[in-house]
C-alpha cells in the first residue's frame, strides 16, 4: 500500500510542476512589459515643445492623433517626414493631431532640420529620453495612431509613406 501511495504523489507532483511550468510560459508569453498595445489607452505625457510651450497628451482628447518618434541623426526618419508633413496639411482640418517626439536632441539642431523639411506640425522634445522609456520604443521611427477615445488604434515600428499615413489617419478619424 505504501508503494502505491508513494506512486500517486509522484504523480500528483508530477502534475502540478507540468501545470505550474505551463502557467509560468503562459504569463512570459503574453507579458507585454508595460509596453502600449494597440486597443489599450495610450499613456499619458508631458514634454515642452520646441517653442518652450508645455504640452500633455491628454491636452488632445478628443481628437485623433499620431505619435511619431524620431531623430534627426535617422535616416528612415527624414525620409518619412515629407509625406508626415503632408499627411498633417491634408488631414488638420479633420480634428487630426501630429505629436512629433524628437528623442535626446538639442533644440537648435532639431529648429534647424524642422526649418529645412518645411516642418509647421508641433515638436515635442524628449531630451531625457522619458516617454521613449514610458512607450518601451525600440527601433525609430515609431509610430502610434491614436482614436479619438485615446485608445492606441495601431503601432508601425519603421517608416511610412504617405499612402499609409493617410490609410490610419482615415481610421482614426473617421
């Protein structure tokens, strides 16, 4: 009798490791680490513009707004930002928002490419690299399109042109 009590508990043992090690895989898997996702809200931030004026996402409820993060020094960031530019012209009108976050830059290089590029969206500087943390932001450009509601509709890591800009602009302002 011994033996086969002995034999069931192993079992049983057995049993709760498998369960324990598949639950644990299971947490790892669909961990997101803090990071944004899209159909969540998408945290909130302050940071002063490159005309000094401070700014909150949360200043844009209500309207639909796409985050870009970028630097000067990115090659696919430049060349995203004619059509960004673009996008914003054609789309403002409709309540649209560009929260363009430059990442550890000084403000005169940052004033300079803006006024190269013809760049009249708002700038937002992130000299300490805060929301690039706050937004776990990898790769550059970044780029979140935001509802109405402030629920992240899509995240693109990499650059855009202007058809997709336009593609998610037309959902979240629609």
């Amino acid at each position: 009798m011994k033996k086969q009590t002995r034999y069931w508990m192993r079992r049983i043992l057995l049993l709760c490791l498998i369960g324990l090690v598949g639950f644990a895989i299971y947490q790892v898997s669909t961990d997101t680490g803090g990071k944004p996702v899209e159909g969540e809200e998408a945290p909130d931030f302050t940071l002063t513009t490159l005309d000094g004026k401070q700014r909150s996402l949360s200043d844009l409820k209500g309207k639909a707004v796409m985050i870009n993060f970028w630097g000067t020094w990115c090659p696919p960031c430049k060349t995203e930002m004619p059509a960004i530019q673009q996008a914003y012209m054609i789309n403002k009108s409709k309540g649209f928002e560009v929260v363009s976050v430059n990442i550890r830059e000084n403000d005169l290089p940052v004033s300079n490419f803006a006024q190269q590029m013809g760049l009249t969206f708002p700038i937002w500087m992130d000299k300490d690299r805060e929301v690039v943390k706050q937004y776990k932001i990898g790769p550059i450009p970044s780029t979140f399109f935001i509802n109405r509601d402030g629920v992240i509709e899509k995240k693109i890591e990499g650059p855009l042109e202007l058809s997709q800009l336009q593609y998610y602009i037309n959902q979240i302002t629609s």
